[in-house]
C-alpha cells in the first residue's frame, strides 16, 4: 500500500523547501518524500500507521518557527503539518476554556480570547506564526510566564496520535485530574519524538484591565540584577521580569519608543497587570523596587504606548539579526541567582571565540537568550559563535541550570541533554521514548 | 545478605499497625516484613536496591493521610517511611524557594513561608499530618488549588530514587526547563509506583495582604449553582469557590460561625486575595455575583473570623464523619458546566443503594467530595455506601471526568483506570510503569 491509499490526494504535497527547515539556521535543511497535511487525527492516525507499517519516519511540524531545528526531517521520511487540522471545537467563554486542533494559531487563541473579555496568556515571540500544536510539542513560554507559566500550564486535555496510530485522550475540559500518571505533561515538551498533539483543551482567565509596563534604565549588569533583586523582594508579582544588555540595547536602542539616555547599558522591563487600581499599584511598587541606582525609570500609560513598547522588545531579536546577519540566539534557563554570571560569562564566552556577544530575555524565569553574532558569508565566524553556544550549554550545567528553558533540544542540542540528566536520568528518558515509539520513527534523532 | 547489613539499626523498626494502614477505611490493612525509615537519600536508594535484589515489595507512605490506600501494602513486604528524612536543605525567601526533603509536612513548609512574608499555596486538608513527598506522590489539592493551581504546579525539581535504587533529580531550583521529557511531572501523582521522592525544590510566591472570603447561601442546588456561573462570569478570579450542599450543611451547619437561616440548603464559599484594596474590590464583586436568589450572603472580614471560617470547612469532613460513624468520600472531577449532575445524581446514588448522600467541595475546579455515610457496626450498609462508591465512579466518566481529582487511584479505585483511560492509553499506563519499574516492586497493585 502507498502512502495514496490511505490518505485523501489532497492531503499530500510535494516536500518544497518551507516543510524541510526551521529557524534554527546553520545550513541545516532536511529531506522528504512527501509531505502529509491531515484535516483530521483520523487521517493524522492513518499517516502514523502507514509509517509504522513501513518503517518510515514521520516529522511533525506547527508553524516552523522553531530554533532548534525540532522540525526538520533529519532522517527523511514524511513531514507531517497541521496548517488544514485548524478549527475551534469547542468554545466556552464563561467556563473559562477552549478547545481547538493543533494547527490553530496562537495568535488567533490569544484574539479570540480577548474578544471574550478572556486571555490566553502564554506569549511565545511567533505568536502569529506558530500553532498551538506546535507550542504545546515545545511547551513554549514568553516574558509573561514569570506571572502566568508556560504553555503546558495552560494544557487541561490533549487529544493525539501515538504509535503505531492510535488516537488517544489524556485529560479533558476537566481542570483537575489524578488517576492516570500524568502523560499529558510528558506529551507537552516531547517535540514530537512521543506522539503527535490533534487538538488540545486550554484552561484561560479574565483579561486583566490594565497593563502597565515599568522598565528601569541602568549603567551596568550589576546595578540591573541588582533591581531585578529588589522588585523580587518587594512582595508584588510582576506579570513579567526582562532584561536587555548593554550589547542589545547598542543594537536596539535606536528604536526604544520612550528615548534611551546615552549612559544607560542595561535594561530591565517589569509589568503590573490587573484590575486599574491594582495594577497602578504595582506599578508604583516596581517603579520603586527599579529605581535606585536607575538612570531613568520609563512607566508608559497609554494602552498604544505599551503596544509599542512590546513590539519593540519582540523585535529586539530581529534588530540583533540584523546586526551581523547572521545570529545564534540559546535559552539556557538557571537559577535567579546566577543571572550575574550569565550576563557577564555570555560575554566572557564571545570574547574567547572572537564573536560579537549579548544576552536578553525572561530575567524573572531565569531563562536567558545570550546571542553570539556572525556574517553568514564568514564561514569560521558562524563556527565560532556555534562553538560559543556549545561552551554555553556547559555554563548552563555549571550553573545548575538547563541547556534549554523554551526552545527545546531539537537536532541543535544534540548530545546534550545525557550531560545533563546523567547517565540514569538519559537511559530513563530513552526508556520512556521507547515505550511510546518502539521503532524510533517519530522525529528521530530529536531530543536526545 | 539481610536488610539489616545494608541500613543502619536504627532505620528498620517492626511493622507496627500505624504502618500499615491510611484512612481509607474499608478495614483493609497491609502487612510486612520491616519498616524502614531512612535519614537519607541514600538510605533509601540503599534499600530499594535490597528489594530489587531480593524481589521484595516496597510501598512508601508520608502521614499516612491518604484516602485511597495508596499507602497500605497489599502485597506485603517493606514499608518505607519518611519521617526522619525531614530537614530544609535549602530557603531563599529573597528567591521565593525553597528545598525540603519528603518527609517535612506541608504545614511546616507553610509555617516557614509565612514567617517570611511568603506562601507555598497547596492546601490539602491534612497539611499538618501530610507530608510533602506524600503530597507530590498524590499531587494534592484543596480549596485554593481554584487560583493557585495543585501541589505539582508548584514543584521545580525533584530528587527522587529510581529502581533498581539510583539517586536521581529532575529540574532544579529553576523555573523554566524543557530539556528531557518531563519526568518530574510524572513521578508527581505517581502515588509511589514509579519511584520515591527524597526532596523537592519548592516555588513560593509573596502572601497575600488580606484574605477575604464571601459566602452564599441558597435554598437549592440549582440556585447555588447559577451562582458559581454568576462568579466565573464576572471577570475576577477568586482564590477558592466551594460549595457545600444540603445534606452536608445538615450535618455541619450548627457549627457554622456566622449562623446558618432555616431556609439555607446549598452553600457556596468564595474568597478574594490579594493586596487590600484589590481583595476588597474583588470581594464586592464576588458579593454582588452571590447575591441574586440568595437567603443570605456573608462577607467576614475579621482575620479571625476568616481562620475560623476555614477551620469550620476543614472540619466539615469530621463533622460528616461524626454523623453516622462512618463515611466514604470520594474525589471525583467533572467540567464545569456539570457540576448540577453531580449534586443531583449523588443524591440519586445514595437513595438507590439506600445510604445517607452528600457532595461538598472544590466546585470551581469541578472536583466534589461525594459521600456515602454508614454505621460501622452495619456491614451490609458499609457494603452498600462501597457499592455508591463505583456507582459514582461510572457517573464521572460518563460526564467526561475523572474517578479522582486529588486523593488517586490507590487500592480503593483499582480497575478503574483502565476505563477511563480506553485500552490504548492504560496499555501505555501500563508500559511506562514497566519503563521504571520493570519488577513492578514499587507499591505493587496500586494506581492500575
């Protein structure tokens, strides 16, 4: 039987160039025989099945805009997308909840949420792009998961696909949940090496009404880390906690919407969010927390204002591209009191392999994009800045941290992760693949 | 070699009857060999690979609070207590963590969070008894799991003995971590099937200013139920939504401290948290969305009063207890929208089998306490409160819930899993039990 059979002859395409690569970059771009975009888990079962069957790989991929290369067909096979797997099932605004197919994009839960009084609060910067299918497989965060969490805390149910092509349900629209052991939560961050998510119920809540960014402007890393310790301390919960470097802001700054002051070198963002009156409370504790030792303290007000400020921090990582051309941007997570070191070992990092170097990110989660530069027409510069990422996995183990806090192992962290689990926490990890996918044919040579 | 040339003397005690039970009741009591009570992880890795050498049983238990057996061994052979494993390795208020060993009780683990201006949020009803790493192994709940999530929300990382008896730690004290396949959140709710927890890094976050809990008393379900409708509507997010019906108000109400109205058969229990001003707003709203059918709507304000108010709803367990003598109340989760089938058909089940029925509990997380009551002395009534039990069980999945929402699946609701799972999901249940615990010694016959 061919894979013609089984599907539907408009539910195969060729494999043109979009379905074989991500952003990860390096070059990297996979092969495939064909690509299978199901409309329904049905058929997402029937192309799981033909694959077992055959002992062929089957690649799932949401939206692309993964770094790590999760998507990529590293071993051939079929890709799997979920763009036409895209309705809304179920909708209930005054329950609090959702349920939609993987392909949805995140930005349309995020819109339909907030034309119902109601939020979804995970933020990953593709939000428009990326599908929900393909958060939930990397259990994607954002800079509001300080306050809210990453996206599998949002997870009440997933409906999938495991081998050899069974449609199975873990949870449901139900928001607590014991008897089983919690294969949900091992299904978010799997990155498609477990099973393949079809549809998933989401939890959401009621939007706040204000949102109400403080950013503290600093002279130095130390005095930043040094607020950022403050606005810990000051009792209040921050939607968010990021900062921006000296280096990101040499590149970004231009564009800042509020003006930076030329002695300013490091930024942190906080936000309030809640009720007015809650939220301008807040506000007033984190101006507070940020504003010793600050070279200016920006509090924007109007709703356009904090749109704008939040483009801008999204768009940082593209200012960076922009820089060199060509950038590799890591997501090492440690604990909140070794973010001095990574700030300042980024650095050091960059400079022992000769290539521009920086860091931002989720300051509050510990979870830090330090980025190191190169022309993509300078090949031995692009190998250097991959050198430096891998010297900054080792830091984020040094640290007691994680190579990856959002942007999962995929095919770029290869070999990491045995470094990091250890030799009985890696074979558990293996053992656990095996017991989904016995013939390694789901995404094969990702996560591990 | 005996498990005595492997442990310290004073780390094996005789099986005594407090050992080999929980509160499940039913008289089912467990036997075995030895019970053994470790002071340190190694202590216990040491004797999980006695057991794994000599095909010993070994089933763990915490307080000894559970309600479903998941601590009685069935199958003989060691109990493994963690009393003595109980120090703070590791407090960071300044950082919101913390890192205890299994077997500090969660009302300590409150008690030092408080002191320092913090909260670690799980409250389960025997927080004073309860012990973390029984906490963990049952993922447990309580009244403010509504806005604060349940006890594995709240867990970063996990050190844990592995068979056949490795020392290993998944996460850390870091919040973001998407490296391996989340096995932190499987051994949470794994009720000792999987492995034994030896300490946990905790998140905590800033106490609440003010605590301000808002009650509704109804004439009926129905009515009482509109109201939680009424409160998911109105756009704020309570810390708790209870409620506690008819029956259940029969046997507890005189107790009530805030004086309960002849007319008043259905109680709904919310409370607003925060900073003052805000709990304060978010207490009016929560007012005027009781407030329409209601009998009465009482808002104490008094710290005191508000302690006794959750004194008085913790002891409600007792004071049901009290009635007959005996009580078997289950854990059952539903979605939202059928909260009135469960107040409706417990009735219905209990008038069927002929006992006595009451629902109470964690309504806006759509998990109810139904409850059978019966004479101790009356052995076929006991039989037919057991009977209720499973009736109850078929009702949840037919809702399109779970057998539990906090207290698992232990001895009481074996072969329910496979139900509510489909043969597809228990099989892989089943596989990743196997993944661990290839000699299935951990807790043998439990949470399957």
């Amino acid at each position: 039987m061919t894979l013609a059979d089984v599907l539907p002859a408009e539910a195969i395409v060729e494999p043109k160039g979009r379905y074989l690569a991500d952003l990860m970059g390096r070059g990297v771009q996979g092969t495939a025989d064909a690509v299978v975009l199901p409309s329904s888990a049905e058929e997402v079962a029937a192309a799981m099945r033909w694959c077992y069957e055959n002992d062929v790989p089957l690649t799932a991929r949401g939206g692309g805009t993964g770094l790590a290369g999760g998507a990529i067909p590293v071993q051939g096979g079929i890709v799997i997308g979920f763009e036409r797997l895209n309705r809304i099932r179920q909708f209930d605004p005054l329950l609090w909840r959702i349920q939609v197919e993987a392909g949805v994009t995140t930005g349309d839960v995020h819109r339909l949420a907030r034309e119902n009084g109601l939020r979804f609060p995970p933020d990953p910067g593709a939000a428009e792009v990326s599908q929900i299918g393909g958060n939930i497989a990397c259990n994607a965060g954002g800079p509001h998961a300080f306050k809210y969490g990453v996206t599998g805390h949002w997870v009440t149910g997933l409906e999938a696909v495991i081998p050899p092509g069974e449609i199975v349900t873990f949870g449901g629209p139900i928001r607590k949940d014991v008897a089983g052991y919690d294969l949900r939560s091992l299904l978010v961050g799997s990155e498609g090496t477990l099973g393949l998510v079809t549809a998933a119920w989401l939890r959401l809540v009621p939007a706040p009404e204000l949102e109400l960014p403080v950013i503290g402007l600093y002279r130095d890393a130390e005095a930043g880390i040094s607020a950022i310790e403050r606005v810990l301390a000051s009792g209040v919960v921050p939607a968010a906690i990021e900062y921006l470097d000296g280096a990101t802001l040499s590149y970004s700054g231009d564009a800042y919407p509020f003006g930076l002051p030329p002695e300013a070198a490091f930024m942190v963002i906080t936000e309030a969010d809640g009720a007015a009156a809650e939220a301008r409370r807040v506000a007033a504790e984190l101006r507070d927390a940020l504003a010793d030792d600050a070279v200016a303290v920006h509090a924007p007000t109007e709703p356009s204002e904090v749109s704008e400020l939040w483009r801008w921090r999204g768009g940082a990582a593209f200012a960076i591209l922009a820089q060199r051309g060509g950038a590799f941007s890591e997501d090492i997570a440690v604990p909140l009191d070794r973010l001095r070191d990574v700030a300042r070992e980024t650095l050091e990092i960059g400079a022992r392999h000769d290539v521009p170097a920086l860091s931002f990110g989720h300051a509050g989660d510990g979870n830090i994009h330090s980025t190191f530069l190169f022309a993509p027409e300078d090949l031995d510069e692009e190998q250097r800045a991959d050198d430096a990422c891998h010297e900054l996995f080792q830091l984020a183990l040094r640290l007691g941290g994680t190579v990856t806090g959002e942007h999962g192992i995929g095919w770029l962290k290869r070999g990491q992760l045995e470094h990091q689990l250890g030799p009985t926490g890696y074979d558990l990890h293996l053992r656990v693949k095996q017991a989904f996918d016995p013939k390694n044919l789901l995404n094969p040579g990702k996560k591990r």
